[in-house]
C-alpha cells in the first residue's frame, strides 16, 4: 500500500517538477526536502497490524464477575479484564434486568492476554481454582443462572482445550463439574462501575468477606 502510493505521487510529482519555471523548481525542491520523509513514515497497512496483534480472548463466567475480575487481574500476561454479560436473549441488557434472572445472561468476564506470558491452559487452571464448578447456578450465597459457571470459546482450539481441562480438573473435585462449555455468543460489556471494582472498592463489605479471602487463598496456591 505505501509502496504504491509512492509510485503513483512519484510519477505526478516527476511530471510536474520536468515542466520549466523557477517557482515550480522551488517547490519541487521544497516538497523532497520536507514531504518525503512523512511519506516513509507512514502508518503501516492493515495486513501488517494484523500480524502483529500477539493477544488473545478468553472469555468465562464464574459466579459474581466482581470476583473472577479481580482473580484474573493478578496474572502477569493479563492484559485486561471486562466484566460483562453473555448467554442470554435480551441485547444490550442492565444488571438490574439480569439480576432478575429473566435475560438468560451470565456474569462473565472477557479477559486479554498475551499468550507468550500466560496459556490458554493457565488460565483454565486459575478458573477451576477460583470458583466452585461443582454447584449449579450458585456461587456460595449468590444463587441464580446469571452465576452459572461457563466457558465461552473463541475458537475450536478452546473448544478442545476447555474439554481437556474440565475432564482433568475433575479429579479434584468429589462432585461433577457442572460447567458449561459453548461457543462464544454475543459478548455485553457490563456498567462502567461494575469495572474493576474490587480495585476502586477494597473496603466495600462484599470486596472485604468475599474477594480479599478468596484472593488471599489463591496467593498461597501460586506459592505452592
């Protein structure tokens, strides 16, 4: 694309600056000197973008997303957790109207991450570690189908992966794992101040008896 276009302001600018006249031999002398260089440094193509993207999405729902959010955001190669809605009928919905449990959304997390620092696989791992995959639509006192426990998968990689984690991850557990496995619908970005919540609120009461514990226990794992 840039090289084109060099090509097609070139022959313009050839066939203009061959013509006789001080003032255009000015200008043309003007224009190599300083547009030139703005040329070259151009922004790369869109192919070239592209390719060098180096991150990925995993996008899962493990109870109150205030808790998965704050789990994950601890992870180096973790670029970015939203907290959000999938799996349900209603576009575009509240957390008023998804408490309700008519939606049919969960409370899911859509996480960023560079793959050269953490795995897809890791990431599964942490999610078995950070919630209770055995109980069905219920997270200890949170209880509803918005606080089922899912895995959304980007592609068919994931797919297989989240598939071979869950029969894995079975093994620590005495009951079944109830966790649904599906294909990613479509993804709805929560209110702005369901975003990093525990961060901007450590002493609320929910943050203080229920996320700082569990982010406590998850610490003494990682050491292990």
């Amino acid at each position: 694309m840039k090289i084109a276009l060099l090509f097609q302001v070139g022959g313009w600018f050839l066939k203009f600056c061959s013509q006789s006249g001080a003032r255009r031999l000015a200008f043309c002398a003007w224009t190599l000197r300083f547009m030139l260089p703005v040329m070259m440094n151009a922004a790369p193509d869109s192919q070239t973008n592209s390719a060098s993207s180096k991150t990925q999405l995993a996008t899962f729902g493990g109870g109150c997303f205030w808790c998965t959010e704050a789990v994950f955001e601890t992870f180096d190669g973790v670029k970015s957790v939203v907290s959000g809605y999938a799996g349900g009928a209603t576009p575009n919905p509240t957390y008023r109207e998804v408490c309700s449990g008519t939606t049919g959304h969960a409370e899911v997390i859509q996480i960023e991450f560079d793959p050269a620092k953490i795995s897809y696989e890791k990431l599964l791992d942490i999610f078995w570690e950070a919630h209770d995959p055995t109980t069905l639509n219920r997270q200890g006192a949170d209880e509803g189908t918005q606080y089922r426990s899912v895995i959304y998968y980007h592609d068919e990689t994931q797919k297989k992966a989240a598939e071979k984690s869950k029969a894995a991850a079975q093994a620590r557990f005495k009951n079944a794992i109830v966790t649904e496995i599906a294909a990613l619908p479509k993804f709805y970005p929560a209110e702005a101040y369901h975003q990093d919540y525990f961060r901007r609120n450590p002493n609320a009461p929910y943050c203080a008896v229920v996320i700082s514990p569990k982010l406590q226990k998850l610490q003494k794992a990682k050491k292990r």
